[in-house]
C-alpha cells in the first residue's frame, strides 16, 4: 500500500478546516481505499472520559464507548495506538460488528487534549501490519494537520 501517496490524496481532499466535513471525508476516503474493511470511522470525546460515535463507515456502531471499556477505550485511555491481531483475544474487546477479527485505533491528540480516536475493523485476522499502523497515523496526522477542532471537554 502507497501510503504516502495516499496522504497526499488526502491533504488535497481535506480543502475546509470542518471537524465534521473532514472526518466525513476521511472515513469515507479510507474505507474507498484501503481493501478489507468492514468499518471506519470516529469516536469524539465530546464528554469527559467518553467515546461519542461521529461520522463512520459501515454497520450503525456501539455508542457510546466509556474510555474503561474495549479497543477505542485503550487507545484513548493509553493515547498509543491499539494494534489488534486477534479480537477475540482482546480482553474487554468491543463487538460490535461479528464479522470483526483485526482492528486498528489511533488516538487523535491535540494540544494535549484526547480529541477522540480513529477506529479501522477488518474482518480478516492479522489485517493491519506495522506498515499499515505507520501509514494509517500518518493520514491521521494529515486529519488532524487539517482541521480546526473545537475543544468539546473543558
Ligand atoms: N471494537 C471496538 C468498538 C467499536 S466498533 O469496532 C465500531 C472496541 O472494542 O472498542
């Protein structure tokens, strides 16, 4: 996978600085364009220690996700990237879609503030390589590059 071309891709594509315009479109360009995904899409922090689900990909989703609970939960919670190879062997893992067995969540942090995650579920196992979790932090990179985001916690 081209990731950097991809990220090129998506800096054009990202032409406002709208939250919801771009995490639209960012959902809606990785789940065009990377193969084997059954569901991308966001969840905002829009109340203390809670995933909110905003725009999204796929299967309506679990909402809301306490920052406690599940694969969004660790990544918000730890702010590190939640590579999952097996998520039947994830404790606390989330099902929200039975087709799921590999998931990926970035945690998108701005100005030290927990912004929300990007969630990616394939429903192949061992989906995501290292490569793969690179390309994928660096077009959220690009999101967050992009967009003016409005501080939803105090
Ligand atoms: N599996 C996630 C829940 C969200 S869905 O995958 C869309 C989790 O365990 O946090």
């Amino acid at each position: 996978m081209d990731y950097d071309l991809l990220a090129r891709q998506l800096e054009a594509l990202l032409d406002s600085d709208d939250w919801l315009t771009n995490s639209a479109q960012t959902a809606a360009f990785i789940n065009t364009n990377i193969a084997s995904l059954n569901w991308v899409g966001f969840y905002l922090q829009r109340s203390p220690q809670l995933l909110t689900l905003g725009p999204f990909q796929g299967n309506p989703a679990c909402n809301p996700i306490p920052f406690s609970k599940g694969v969004c939960g660790a990544a918000a919670t730890q702010r590190r990237t939640q590579r999952v190879d097996d998520v039947h062997a994830f404790p606390g893992h989330i099902a929200c879609d039975a087709a799921s067995r590999s998931e990926l969540v970035v945690p998108l942090v701005s100005d030290g503030q927990l912004w929300g995650v990007l969630d990616i579920d394939s429903p192949l196992p061992e989906r995501f390589s290292e490569q793969d979790q690179a390309g994928i932090e660096a077009l959220c990179e690009v999101f967050l590059k992009a967009t003016r985001l409005p501080s939803f916690v105090a």
